[in-house]
C-alpha cells in the first residue's frame, strides 16, 4: 500500500486504514491525535488528524515542538520562517500573518509573545491557490 500524500497518508483514507499503519488516538468527535506518521518531521511533536465517515482523512494538523523564545518572539518567529520557506519551495508563494486583533493592549514589541499566549496575536502562513500557491489534486486549503 502506497501512501503519496503529506506525511505518508493520503486524502480519503479511512480510520480502519489509518489504524493499520499507526496507532490513533480519539481526541473528538472526528478527530485523532497522534504522535508520529509514517513521514515524520522532527520539527513537530503531535498530529491532529480530522477523519471524518464522509470524506475519511481530510485534514492534517502539525503541532510543533515547544519552543523557548524571548518576549519578542524572536526564536519562534525564526522557527516558523524556516517552514515556511520549506512549504514555499515546495508550494509556491504563501500569504503570511503577523497581526495583533483590534482591542488587544500587548502592543509594544516586547509584548508579543504575551499577545500570542492570549490569543490576541495571530502568526501563520497559509498556501491559497488564489494567492498563486500550486498545490497537488490532492490538497485543499482549510482554514
């Protein structure tokens, strides 16, 4: 059995066919978290898989490891560029997000990380074919 996808599983497959080859653990209704895949990558500790009875694997979430970073954010910030220039590579242009919501205080530079805990700061890239990101068949964007 050939597993071509992102992190050796593929779109579609069935919580059956995914407890074959590793050990799922229910973490909600649809969803499993696991710590390793058949293509691990050392930069996460734990994937969130959403399996759903309709559409099977449809959603992969990597969590990365812990990372000790100063107030500024600097080392995370540093972390999260070098997968992303990864996934760029591979997908083409990502959009990147750096932003601090309306309302929130944590403001001041040596406030980020503080914005980022409280969930007032937002960091991510995402991979849009709109935006020009060349994605396999396989790929959809989940927001």
């Amino acid at each position: 059995m050939c597993f071509a996808g992102p992190f050796g599983l593929s779109a579609g497959m069935t919580k059956a066919q995914l407890n074959k080859i590793i050990k799922l653990k229910p973490s909600g209704k649809h969803t499993c978290k696991v710590s390793s895949v058949p293509k691990s990558n050392s930069a996460f500790e734990s994937y969130i898989l959403l399996i759903t009875p309709k559409a099977g694997l449809c959603k992969i979430m990597a969590i990365g490891k812990t990372v000790t970073t100063s107030v500024h954010g600097t080392e995370l910030i540093q972390v999260h560029d070098i997968l992303s220039e990864t996934l760029t590579k591979k997908y083409g242009s990502g959009t990147r997000y750096d932003f601090l919501k309306s309302g929130s205080i944590w403001h001041e530079p040596q406030e980020w990380m503080m914005g980022l805990k409280l969930k007032e700061r937002v960091l991510a890239t995402s991979w849009p074919e709109s935006e020009g990101a060349t994605l396999p068949d396989n790929l959809k964007k989940f927001l």
